[in-house]
C-alpha cells in the first residue's frame, strides 16, 4: 500500500513538473513575421507569411490584376488564376513550393464557383494538400475567393 501511495505522489510531481511554463527564447519556436518584397510599407493589417520553424504559413490571398487593387472582372477563374500565381511567388520568396504545401482553406463568396475555381486550383498541385472550403458573405475588395496556405519550408 505505502508502494501506491509513493507511485501516486511521484506521478503528481512528475505532471507538475511538466507543465511548468517554458523560458521562451530557450526552448521556443522562432517566429519570423514575412513580407513580400515591395509590400513592407503597404500598411497592410497582416504579414504575406509567418515562418515557426520550418512550417509556412501564408495569408490570405486574392486573385487582383498585378499591379493594382483591382479584382478583375472576367470571371472566378481569372481570379483564382491570379490567387494561386501570388500563392506560388510568395512561397517560392520564402523558400517553400507548391509541392511544399500541406494545408489550404479555400473561401468562396458564391458556392456556384466551387467547381469552377477547383478546376484552376487542382492545376496547381501535383499531389492535392489537405483543404477546407467555405462559402463567406463577402470578401476583401469584392473578391469572389481567398486562399490561405501551410506549407513546409525547404
């Protein structure tokens, strides 16, 4: 009996111990906060990319004419054209690739466009990354998708 109790004591201290907070800076992830080149000043409310460690993690993006703010008025496959063409150059400028990414979630604002757009975003990818997908009542400048991206860096 006296054995249980020591194993239930030594248990205790060992949980205790182990969720004691960590020293960041010693043990901790580094977090590199990324921009394009050229966007550093834009004041944009949001980084192009956050680097922990060796995972990549990439804004959200929209399809817009280069150049401007302007999304571009052919249609959804234009759009998600231009999103995944800002997708591959921002993860090309911070050491990763299309076949790097492991994760994206997709937004639509009409879910008539999912087939559309996927047609455009499966053109992407030699090996298709995990992915969510959902329809929102609005996005940025009146886009019609955003695309958010993980990927693992080289």
């Amino acid at each position: 009996m006296n054995n249980l109790k020591t194993f239930g004591l030594i248990t205790i201290c060992v949980i205790a111990a182990a969720c004691q907070p960590q020293e960041v800076g010693k043990q901790g992830s580094e977090i590199e906060y990324l921009h394009m080149p050229g966007n550093e000043g834009s004041g944009a409310p949001f980084s192009s990319a956050v680097r922990v460690d060796n995972i990549l993690y990439l804004a959200g993006v929209i399809g817009v004419v280069p150049g401007t703010l302007q999304v571009p008025e052919s249609g959804i496959e234009e759009e998600a054209r231009l999103a995944m063409e800002e997708i591959k150059a921002t993860l090309e400028a911070f050491g990763s690739s299309m076949d790097r990414v492991v994760k994206c979630t997709v937004f639509l604002a009409d879910e008539s466009d999912r087939g559309a757009f996927n047609a455009i975003y499966m053109s992407y990818f030699d090996n298709l990354p995990a992915r969510s997908g959902v329809t929102v009542k609005g996005l940025a400048l009146g886009a019609r998708a955003e695309v958010e991206c993980i990927a693992v860096v080289n």
